[in-house]
C-alpha cells in the first residue's frame, strides 16, 4: 500500500513538474510542439476542422479535476469517447508523443480561454 501511495504521489510531482514546464515554454514553441506531433492536421486553437478546437477542448474539461492528467493520455493513444464521438488515431498512426510532450500541450490547451 505504501508503495502505490509513493507511486501516485511522484506522478503527481511529475505532473505538477511537467506543467510547470509547459507554462514557462512560450505559445510559439507550444504551436511549434503541435505542429511536429500532427496535432494540427486535425485541430486548430479556436477553429473546428475535422476534430475540436483546442479552445473547446479547454471549455469542455475547464475544472475536471485530473484532466491535464486524463488529456496526456489521450494525445499520447489516441482513442475516441473523450471529446463527443470523434477518434483520435491510435497512437501507432501517428508521430510517438513523449510523456513530458502530452502533458506540456494538455497543460498548454487547458490553459488557452
């Protein structure tokens, strides 16, 4: 039991130390990150192509409580049921997201208004 509780207590730290990260990195180098992990092929900031704006996003998971958590997970394997029916191509069709990389644009599209 003590171990499960250090466990989620670093990813917590983690997390934390990740959004951190994301908020020193400015709003170019976020769209620059974007870009090269595809995120835009398919989503604007506040424009709906053929998946949701990041700004919608924001609106729909403002005040979830672990949803920059929830959201990295999401862009790392893709997936569907998280935003309406829309999927999100598996993680194998598409560029490899890193752990700190999901959670600096979760952390970046949960911050936009």
């Amino acid at each position: 039991m003590r171990k499960l509780i250090s466990l989620t207590l670093a990813c917590l730290a983690l997390g934390a130390a990740l959004a951190l990260v994301a908020a020193a990195a400015s709003p170019d180098q976020m769209m620059e990150l974007a870009k090269s992990k595809q995120c835009l092929t398919c989503h604007q900031v506040s424009a709906e192509l053929t998946a949701p704006s990041f700004e919608a996003i924001a609106k729909q998971w403002k005040g979830v409580k672990n949803a920059d958590i929830y959201l990295s997970v999401v862009i790392q394997k893709g997936g569907t049921q998280h935003f309406g029916c829309n999927m999100m191509p598996s993680e194998h069709a598409r560029v490899k997201v890193s752990e700190s990389d999901a959670m600096a644009l979760a952390t970046w599209i949960l911050n936009m208004k």
